[in-house]
C-alpha cells in the first residue's frame, strides 16, 4: 500500500527521502514521487514503475541543495497507475502526500466541481489538495482541521505549504504515521523502516492528530489544543536484506523457516508458564485477513478439536461491521504478520469498545495493534521482504498451535506435556528435512504450472492447510485455484473438473483419512489429476506424492505448509512471475 517519507534538516532531502521510499518498496506500490520545497520554490517529480525510473529521472536534475521535502509510493485505488494520478498532488500552495482512502470523495467533488473547480487526477487525494488550498488561512492549523473535519474515511497526510519553507505538517487518522526525531532534523514516514537509519526517536501520533514539524521540533495537536508526546526510543534490529545466495526472497525465507521457529519457540519451550493461561474464556474469536486469517483457521481447529474450546475465526472486512455477539467471556485474538492491516485494526478497536480482552499475535513490535492490543505475543519472523508471506505464516500457526496445546494443558486434557514439548522443541529440524524435499515440490510444480484451474481439498485440519497452500500458489503463480473441504466438492465444483486438472488432496489427520480418499477417487474417476501430500504412516496404504514425518496432532500442520510455498514457489518460477513482488499486491494493506 502506499509509503509516505518526509524530511526537513540539514541533510540532502532526495537521499533521505529516496532510501526512505526503497525501505517502504515491500509495501507495494505502482508509481513513486517527490516533492521538495526552496525559496518559495517547489520542484515535483513522479514516475510511473519501479523506484529505479525515478531515481533515473532524479539523475539529471541539480536537486543536492534541497533539505525538505516529501516523498510517495502509490498504491493505486482511485484511477491507475498514471503520472497524473501520482502523488505528490500540488493545487495553490499545497502540496501534499496521501496514505488512505477518502470515502465521501464523489460528494465532495461534486460539490467543488459546481464551484467551478476542474480535477487534474482520478484520485481522491487531490479533491484533499484543493480543499486545503480553499480554505487555507495564515492560521495553517485551523486550516488542516477545518477540512479534516469535512473528510470520510481514513488518511495520513505529508503537507507542504508554499510560504513556509522551514515547516511541514502531517495528519494521521486510521492510516500508519511515526515521526523520527534526530539531532537538528526531523522525519516522517507510514512505518520505522523508512528512517530508523536515521534516527531511534520516534513518536507516534494517535488518531486525529495533527503534528507541526520544524528542524527543531515537533509540536503535535489534537483538536487544536497542544498534547505532550513521549518520544519512543526503539533500536530496530538492523535486517538481512540481502537475498543470501537465494535467486528470490520468498526462496529465502522459506528457508529461514526452522531457524526462526527455533528462535520463537526457545523462549515459551523453556518456560511454558510464559505461554498466556486462556482457560478463563468460553469463547475465542481468531480475526484476521489473507493468509493471517488462514493460520487462524489451524488455530481454530486445534482450539476446538484439542483443548474443546468454541473458536470462530473472521475475515477481519466483516468482523468490523457484522454484529458480533459476546455472550460471554470473549478472548479476541488478532493475528497479523505487519500489525498495520487497517481491517484487524478496526476489529481490535471494536472487540476493545466491547470490552472483550484482545490478544495479537503479531510480527512487527512498534506496530499499530502491538500498541494497542491487551496483549501481545510476537512471532520473531524478522523482516519478511517477500510480498508473498511464507515465514511469518509458519509463525503464526507455531503460536497458535502452541496457544492451543497451552489451553489444553491448562484444562488437564493434555496430561503427558513433556512429549508434546519435547516434539515442539524437535520441531525446526522436521521443519529442516521438509524443506529438503525441495526437488520434489519442483517436480509437481513442472506437473501443473501449465494448466489453468488448480484444487485442494482436505478435511477438518487438512482443510485449513489447504487455503493457505490454494492462496500461496494463486497469489505468486497467478494460477485460479481453490481450497474445498474435500466433501463439498461434489456440491457443485466438481463440474469444473476435467481431464487434467490437478487436484492436491491433503491428508494428515488419520481419524478422516479415507473420507477424503473417497473424494480424491471421485475426482480421479472424472479425469482429475490427484497429487496426494499426506503422512509417512498414513502413506504406507496410499501411494502419495510426497510424505512428510508423523508428529503429534499439534504440530503436524507446520509440515505441510513449506511443502506447499514451495510447490507455489516453483509453479511461479517457471510461468517467470514477479514472484517477491506478485502484481497487484501489497505487503500491508493498510486501507480497507
Ligand atoms: O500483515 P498481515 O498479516 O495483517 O496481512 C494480512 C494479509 O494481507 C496477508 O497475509 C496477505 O494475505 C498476503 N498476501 C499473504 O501472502
């Protein structure tokens, strides 16, 4: 989704904001732009593409003088990926960069188009642009809040106004902004990846705050009257973002995957007790989106299944608005990999004004629902550069597995918790000699990388596992491609079989193993082409693909899942996919 950088200090503006933009690039976007101001000056710069084409436009223009400015990536939602809609957006004096969606903006045009006023761009951002323009007043402040007032929906702004060349402003309501102070200069930006190479100091606005940004300092408001701010000092472990040899990041971090479950799992492993106690609640509703919510579902069914606890889990878009009823005591479990996906925020804050205990089980520690959920467990994925997660995911089902056997021990239906521990502690190396199967994912990757509808069917757990490997492969190979509870198929899907189509039936939980056999010989039967991944037991009667180690109930999921990123990773190495940055997508999705 969009990035916003902005600086104002001693410091060449375009090297600041020119790193800041490559270090929000994992967000996906399909334009970039800049914006510096001088003298009264302002110079813009956009460019439709990569980062690349602008630094090469950036090339030839004498711009080392500059030392404040602003600086976008656009992901685009109102209009395409044109020069014109590009950000930054200039009417009059103002000059400005936009993180969010406007939602009330065809009523607002319409209304400034009866005032005569004619729109240079498709966007939304622009319509905020004039307004600022319109009621701009030597009392700046006044002026930001006055439109605020009048905009629906959600927005981080980076503003530039023309008469004042030693001040920026920036507003933050329901889109990610931090402020980084350093020594005689000031930045900002939608995440701390963009600056903490040049600062540790952060603040971090809440919601309708507008912030007054100076070389000196930064002086925040909220509804117009000043509020003291703490200034967060944070050390951001400094990231590999090297591929490592690895011809792709997703290749990578697939690979990181045992090592970095050995790291998460440590800390709860040896001392179990830290493993928050849930056996106070009735209910547990997982809230989540994309492959988030698709660790949630293992987590549900484990919750259910394995500590008799009743889960729902919810695409965070519809938890927000559906009524929700909390009957009785209620744990909201919001799990997301960046902790900025604006939807789950949303979610938080409602089950919080419902007065329902939230716990995340999130990645990034200075993120939005780390800061705001009751309580937090973090995945320690590191950075995930990939659009496409692979490791942060095998995270959340290890907590979430590790959460459920918890509950379970907690309500003494798991008695024997030394063996599942010592399996969990065993873990990365299973993990390890999955991952060593690689050439056999390549082989079934070559198999289907040709056709054009792919299934996956499985039952229960196995159904979990099979949205998020249907997910995997359709996001990075671009492959149609579905997951079905393997008895449903005959509902209705299975007319889209044909010769050919691959079906990949997952089966690992032995207590429905030959219900889903059954529909795999269904779809045999109708010309499909079956790809079984099971179990090295359970494929002792079947004649699987690929098997992988039999380990308990609680772990068995964290299996399959490489097995599958990589089948997805190859299926898309060899269409030639964009496969660390699939069209279209976006790594935080921070608007709804
Ligand atoms: O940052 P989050 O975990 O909250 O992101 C949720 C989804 O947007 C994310 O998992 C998405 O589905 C990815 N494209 C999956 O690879």
């Amino acid at each position: 989704m969009c990035g916003i950088v902005g600086y104002i200090g001693n410091k060449s503006a375009k090297e600041v904001l020119l790193s800041g933009l490559k270090n929000l690039e994992y967000r996906g976007y399909d334009s970039s732009g800049l914006a510096f101001l001088q003298n009264g000056k302002i110079e813009i710069i956009k460019s439709v593409g990569k980062i690349s084409n602008l630094e090469k436009k950036l090339e030839s223009m004498e711009l080392d003088d500059y030392t404040m400015g602003i600086a976008h990536t656009r992901w685009a939602t109102h209009g395409g990926a044109t020069l014109l809609n590009a950000h930054p957006h200039q009417v009059g004096d103002i000059t400005l960069v936009h993180n969010g969606i406007i939602e009330n903006v065809d009523v607002l045009k319409e209304e400034l188009k009866h005032e005569g006023i004619c729109f240079q761009s498709e966007t939304d951002t622009e319509v905020i642009a004039v307004l600022l323009n319109k009621y701009l007043e030597k009392d700046v402040l006044k002026s930001i809040n006055q439109v605020m007032n009048k905009l629906k929906g959600s927005f981080a702004l980076g503003i530039i106004v023309k008469s004042q060349d030693h001040r920026l402003y920036v507003v933050k309501k329901d889109s990610p902004l931090v402020i980084g102070v350093g020594e005689g200069e000031t930045f900002f930006a939608s995440d701390i990846t963009a600056i903490n190479t040049y600062t540790n100091d952060f603040i971090f606005l809440d919601e309708g705050e507008i912030a007054e940004i100076t070389k000196e300092d930064v002086i925040v408001y909220s509804n117009l009257h000043k509020v003291e701010k703490k200034v967060n000092t944070i050390h951001v472990e400094a990231q590999d973002k090297d591929k490592n040899g690895f011809e792709h990041f997703m290749l990578k971090e697939i690979y990181e995957e045992p090592s970095v479950l050995e790291n998460t799992l440590k800390k709860y492993l040896d001392d179990f007790k830290q493993v928050p106690n849930l056996s106070k609640y009735e209910e547990i509703h997982i809230v989540a989106c994309g492959s988030a919510m698709y660790a949630g579902m293992i987590g549900k069914t484990l919750l259910e299944e394995e500590a008799n606890t009743k889960s729902i889990v919810e695409v965070a878009s519809e938890y927000r608005y559906k009524k929700n009823i909390y009957n009785v005591k209620t744990l909201v479990i919001l799990v997301s990999q960046s902790g900025e996906t604006a939807d789950t925020i949303a979610a938080l804050r409602k089950a919080k004004e419902n007065g329902q205990d939230t716990l995340a089980v999130v990645n990034v520690k200075t993120s939005t629902i780390a800061r705001e959920a009751d309580q937090c467990i973090f995945i320690e994925a590191g950075e995930e550069i990939a659009v496409a997660t692979t490791k942060a995911y095998m995270l959340q089902v290890a907590v979430l597995s590790l959460l459920a056997l918890k509950l379970s021990y907690d309500k003494k239906i798991v008695t024997d918790i030394d063996s599942y521990l010592s399996d969990f502690k065993k873990i990365p190396g299973f993990v390890k000699n999955v991952i060593d199967k690689e050439s056999i994912c390549q082989k079934i990757a070559k198999e289907i990388y040709r056709c054009e509808d792919v299934f996956f069917i499985g039952r229960k757990i196995d159904y979990a596992i099979c949205l998020e490997g249907s997910l995997k492969l359709k996001e990075v190979s671009y492959i149609h491609s579905e997951a079905y509870q393997a008895g449903e198929l005959k509902h209705g899907t299975i007319s889209l079989i044909e010769k050919g189509t691959p079906v990949f039936g997952i089966i690992t939980d032995k207590t429905i193993a030959e219900k889903t056999i059954s529909n795999i010989i269904e779809v045999t039967a109708r010309g499909a082409k079956k790809i079984l991944i099971t179990t090295d037991d359970l494929n002792q009667s079947m004649d699987g693909d690929l098997s992988v180690a039999t380990i308990n109930q609680f772990l068995q999921p964290l299996l399959i899942v490489p097995i599958l990123q990589l089948i997805a990773y190859h299926t898309a190495k060899l269409r030639n996919c964009d496969i660390d940055k699939p069209k279209n997508l976006a790594k935080s999705v921070t608007v709804e």
